[in-house]
C-alpha cells in the first residue's frame, strides 16, 4: 500500500514539476514562460474545488538584483457541475495577476500577493499559484449557463408569483404614504 502512495505522489510532483522556473541562474532582465495544463494538473492538488479543466498561462517574469516581478495571464475554461442541473459545463476564465517576490534570508507570504524568498533559493514554483487564481474563478453559485440572464435582459414583461400576505408585499410610495403627508403632497404639488 505505501509503495501506491509512493508511486502516487512522484506522479504528482512530475505533473507539477513543469510549473516551476528555475531563477539562480537567471540575469537581471525580463523572461517569457508559457504553462498549459489540464486535468492532471488540477487532480495533482486533490481537492474538490476544481477537478477538471484547460488551461493557457502567458508568464513574464521580470528579475532585478532585489525582486522577481511575476505577471500572469490565464486563459481557459472549468468543467463545472450546474448546481440546478447537475450537468457538466464549461466556465470560461480570463484571469490577470501580479506576484512579486524580494529578497530576503527565508520564506514569507506576506500577503497581497508579496512573498519574501531566500536569495539561494534555486526554483520559482509557481504550480501552487496558478492553482490558487484558478480556483478563486469558481462561482459560489456554479448554474449552466442556459440558465444564466444576461445583466441587460429585461424582466418587465416576466410574472412573478409569490404566496406572501399583502402586508408582506412591498407597497408603492403613494400606497404606503401616511394621509396627512400625502395631504401636504397634494398642496406642494399644486404650487
């Protein structure tokens, strides 16, 4: 059984091994990567946020005698599964992220996307990265996209029916205006 589990994470790490940039040996200037990945990729994490999908990512990295300057632009798409359908489809993702790592004498995430890495540090792994932007693509609410309204359709015409009372139902200004103000509404209008 541990020679599977062995076996298992060697696999892994030779899928993630691709994503890595090895910058001892980099000069100062700027470089260009480009990354493609797939299931494997995704499976490599073990987690079920995101399990199946494409990917395209255009790296260019930007080294100077203290900081890597990474930026990074995703492009593909996820198989979701329809939270109302159950059915597979495919999310587009267009993502576009900056990373910048500094100097120092040890490893620190130093949030909003700053990192310390120590100076000898030989590789750039940039798997867990492209992992994390990918993932946070991810709808909460994950609906095939039939069922989906674009943002300008109008509902004007759609009937809506709900079972609330008519003390539940939101009344219009003039149905809900005390008497006495709609009283001095009516004398301010005239005027």
């Amino acid at each position: 059984m541990t020679n599977f589990a062995i076996l298992f994470t060697r696999e892994t790490m030779k899928v993630l091994d691709a994503y890595q940039i090895p910058i001892i040996s980099l000069e100062d200037k700027s470089y260009r990567y480009s990354f493609e990945g797939g299931n494997d990729f995704f499976e490599a994490f073990e987690q079920e946020w995101v399990q199946k999908g494409k990917f395209q990512a255009e790296i260019e990295l930007n080294k100077s005698a203290t900081m890597i300057q990474v930026l990074m632009k995703i492009k593909g798409h996820l198989n979701l599964i329809c939270d109302r359908s159950n059915e597979e489809f495919e999310f587009p993702i267009d993502i576009q992220e900056k990373l910048i790592y500094k100097y120092g004498d040890h490893f620190e995430d130093l949030g909003d996307n700053l990192f310390l890495i120590d100076r000898k540090e030989p590789k750039l792994d940039l798997s867990q990265d492209l992992y994390d932007f990918i993932a946070l693509q991810v709808p909460m609410k994950k609906l095939h996209p039939r069922f989906v309204k674009p943002e300008d359709e109008s509902t004007e015409n759609e009937f809506l029916y709900t079972t609330a009372k008519d003390a539940d139902i939101p009344k219009t200004e003039e149905e809900s205006m005390d008497p006495r103000w709609a009283a001095l509404k009516k004398l301010t209008d005239n005027n």
